[in-house]
C-alpha cells in the first residue's frame, strides 16, 4: 500500500464520520443529509463509479468500493475537489523525477 492509498483511506474515514455526525444536527434528524446520501449512492452505484478502484485501493466486498464513493460524492462537488486537489498534491511530491 503506497501513500495516496493510506491518505485515501484516512479520508474515507474522516468523511464517513463526518457524514454520520451531520445525519444529527441540533439533536434533530437531518432529512436534508439523508437525501444527500442517497443521491450520491443512486448515482454512484447507478454509474458505477468507484472512487477506491480510481485510487487503486483494493476493496474485498463488493460494491463497498461503490457504496462508500456515494458517500463521499454526496459531501458536494467542493469536498470532492478538495480531496482531489489534496491526492494530486501527494502524487505529484511522490513522483520520480
């Protein structure tokens, strides 16, 4: 396992924890991040888009790869790009040259 894996996994963790903290706001259920996370999961595995194959991190239980992208992707276009912008980071210091 390289160190774009180890980071994608930390924030896979993180965003999941912080998805799930959000599911509870002001001791009150958000119906507003439910949505959100459905929408990511009917896209994400509708497409079939998997975020850990992208990175190269072997997932062993089927569509978990998928599952966890729809959670990822239903933080928004903004944490996506961040998360992005943070591997590419990564990468390109730990790119010969």
């Amino acid at each position: 396992m390289d160190l774009l894996q180890f980071t994608t996994a930390a924030l896979i963790v993180e965003s999941l924890w912080e998805t799930t903290k959000m599911f509870w706001q002001n001791g009150k259920f958000s119906y507003d991040k439910l949505g959100a996370v459905l929408f990511g999961e009917l896209v994400a595995i509708g497409a079939g888009i998997d975020f850990m194959a992208a990175v190269n991190l072997p997932i062993k239980i089927p569509y978990l790869g998928m599952i966890l992208t729809g959670i990822l992707i239903s933080r928004g276009s903004n944490f996506m790009h961040d998360i992005l912008g943070n591997m590419n980071n990564i990468h390109q210091k730990n790119k010969v040259r």
